[in-house]
C-alpha cells in the first residue's frame, strides 16, 4: 500500500487517481484543500472507534461513510474526494475488520457485522438528529443499506432496530451479494430510502463470483430487490473492478487503474447526491437524463 505524504491522509496513489480522474491538471486535486482529523467516540461496553472526518468550510449536508472489509477511511481519497469538494462533511469510522485496527483478532467472523452497527450507532449520537447520506463500498455498502432501512440477519448479541431513521439517501458502491448468513434479498428489499447501486463489468471477487464471468451481477441484489418506485437507481460500469483498478479500498490491487470508471462513478454519485441529499431540482433532472441502458455507463432506476 503506498505511503502517505507529507500530508497526513493524503497518499500518492489518490493524488494521482483524483487528479486524473477529476481531470485536475494542478498537482493537487481541489479537495486537497481540506485535510481531514481524527478523533475518537465510544460505542456500546466503551469500546473506542476512530473517526476520519473531512470538514469542508461551509458544509452543505452530512456523509457517513463506510469502508470495505480490512480496508480504512485514507484507501478512499479518491471517492471522498469529490464530495467533499462538493461541500459535503463526511465523517467515516475505521471498522474493527480493518487491517489497521489493532483489535480486529478479537472480531472473527460476523462479531465484525456487530461491530459495524455500533460504530454507526454510536457515531449518529455523535451527530445528534442531524440527517446525512449514507456511503459504502462492498462491506460498507452493505452497512450503507442497512442504515438506510434494509435488514441484515441479526448479529448475535444485538437486538432492537439496525437504523437510525435519519439516513435520507444510500449510495453503496460495489455491496455483497444476498449471503444467507448476513443478508437475504428479502432483508435488501426492506430499503426505505432512495439509493445508488454500482457494481462493473470487471467486478468479481476472489473466492466467490471470479469464477463467473457474469458473477459480478449479484452486486445488484440490493437494487434487483428494492421496491420500484422508490427512486432506485442502479449503475454498470464498463471494465470496472471490484477496487477501480487499485484506486480505492486497496492500493496494492491489480489494474490497470479504472480512471474513467472513477470519473464516471464520481460524476453519478455527485448528481445522486444533489438530487436526493440536497433536493436540487437541476441535479436530478441531470441524473435522469443520464438514465440509459448502454454500456459504458449503463444508469438503471425503478
């Protein structure tokens, strides 16, 4: 994984991809402007979890964002990026599936799907009633859906609701399958809440659809099972892998890198999050607009 540089969070890997996939020809993107902080809140039996928070000057509305499984908030620069050069104050948790959480030996298996769902109780305290939009990619986007109203198999030890209400829209990136163990498609199709679904034709996942080359479909379970008519949108990107060619989640992943694919994903979500995190009448008439069936950006709604 590539080092950060001389400012904190910012890596060499998400200059690189930000700046070429924003088109950006300074050596720093616009967001670079604003760094992110860290800091701690307690979840449930006082556990402490880090939050990266990037706090732009005058924010226009709240992102909680989730990583991927081992993954953590500074693999996302890339993504988070143009949000928050959009206005937006996203603040991410670093999960205990983390490779760089110094407990996650102590939560095997699904004892890490509990834990996700306290962070995210845990940080909406922070937040008080506040509304955001909630963000994920692969495991966070599962969490992402969750919060936003659909029902995952629920962990042991965990009981009452699995959201908070206050989510106002999802955007999952690249989220599981239906796993009869974490979630079914009838526990997808309880989502309450508008949502983007992306996955990409290179989206397959070692050990579980790479030996399909269709097998990048069941990314699209949670748009599949969702309800029409509920403003769902669902988005296939042409040669897009599961990591964007190593520009999120894991820099060290095979690419090449999927620049383009980036700058798509970026640009639909910006319109998405105009349209159903701001109520801005123009981004959703641009979002619709953008609905087509034909591949490199093939946009899905129901």
């Amino acid at each position: 994984m590539d080092g950060g540089l001389s400012r904190p969070g910012l890596s060499r890997r998400a200059l690189i991809g930000s700046a070429a996939a924003l088109g950006a020809g300074a050596a720093l993107p616009a967001w670079a402007a604003t760094a992110p902080c860290v800091f701690d809140i307690e979840a449930a039996g006082g556990r402490k979890v880090s939050i990266t928070q990037w706090r732009p000057a005058h924010p226009v509305g709240t992102i909680l964002f989730s990583h991927g499984a081992g993954s953590s908030p500074r693999f996302y620069e890339a993504m988070i990026g143009p949000m928050v050069a959009a206005g937006w104050h996203v603040l991410a948790p670093l999960h205990v599936d983390s490779r760089e959480h110094p407990d996650t030996a102590k939560f095997a298996g699904l004892a890490s799907w509990r834990a996700r769902l306290e962070d995210f109780a845990a940080l909406s305290a922070h937040i008080g009633h506040r509304p955001y939009v909630a963000v994920g990619h692969s495991y966070g986007g599962l969490t992402a859906l969750v919060l936003g109203g659909s029902q995952s198999v629920a962990p042991a030890g965990w009981g009452g609701p699995q959201s908070d209400g206050k989510a106002k829209a999802v955007i999952a990136f690249s989220p599981p399958a239906a796993i009869p163990v974490l979630i079914t498609r009838e526990g997808y199709g309880k989502l309450s809440v508008p949502a983007l679904v992306q996955t990409g034709t290179l989206d397959l996942v070692p050990g579980m659809t790479a030996t399909d080359p269709d097998g990048w479909k069941v990314h699209l379970d949670a748009y599949e099972a969702a309800a029409p008519g509920g403003h769902r949108y669902g988005l296939v990107l042409s040669d897009v892998s599961h990591y964007f060619g190593g520009l999120i989640c894991d820099y060290a992943q095979k690419g090449p890198p999927a620049v383009q694919g980036l700058k798509d994903a970026n640009r639909i979500a910006g319109l998405f999050l105009g349209a159903y995190g701001r109520g801005d009448a123009k981004a959703l008439a641009a979002l619709d607009r953008a609905v087509s069936p034909d591949l490199p950006v093939r946009l899905m709604k129901k």
